[in-house]
C-alpha cells in the first residue's frame, strides 16, 4: 500500500515537478491548488502526508497548518520553499508544521519523513 500525499501549490510548473518526484518514489499523489481545496480533501481522505509550497494564495500558512492539523491530527505537514538557504522564509517556525526544506531537496525530505 503506497502513502497518500496531497501537494498544495499553484505553479504547474512546481506541481508536475513535484508529482513526478514523488510518484517516483511509489507515492499516491494528490495535487490540491489551494489550502481550501486541501482541506476538502484531507477531510475525505487518509492521507498520511500534506506537502505545500510555504506561499499560499487563499489562506496564511499557520491557518493552513492548524486547520489540516484539526482536520486529521495524524497527517505530517511539510512545507517546501524555492531553492536556496536565502528563500526561507524568516521567523516561520510554526507548532503545526512538522518540517520546512527547499524544494530541490523534496525526495530526501520525504524519505526523512516516512510517516
């Protein structure tokens, strides 16, 4: 049985990116364009993993975070941003978010986070 991933982000681009490194690994991607539709589907799904880009359209980041965290406590909460030590966003720590890593470092943090 493959781990269910949802992918959050709104570049295609990042997205079929994403998808085909994971789906490489054996994951089961689901890719939701907004933290809205996310939570639809965390909501009716089991997923084990929620991965998004740190900059959302619809929603900040922490509320995204506690919202999925609510929805299904168990789903580990990982969020990527651009290539590079200087694109981290600064002072992000958060309570909900179990890990941050850059984008082209997306396979290994998977692999670290197994769940």
């Amino acid at each position: 049985m493959s781990v269910k991933v949802i992918l959050v982000d709104d570049s295609p681009e990042r997205t079929r990116e994403a998808t085909a490194h994971l789906g490489a690994l054996g994951y089961d991607v689901q890719v939701a364009p907004t933290a809205q539709d996310a939570l639809k589907q965390l909501s009716s799904d089991s997923a084990q993993l929620l991965v998004t880009h740190w900059y959302l359209e619809d929603m900040l980041l922490h509320d995204f975070a506690e919202h999925a965290k609510h929805v299904n406590g168990d789903c580990a909460f990982l969020v990527y941003f651009e290539n590079g030590p200087e694109a981290r966003p600064r002072g992000v720590d958060d309570p909900y978010v179990d890990s941050f890593f850059p984008f082209n470092h997306l396979p290994k943090a998977l692999v670290a986070h197994p769940n």
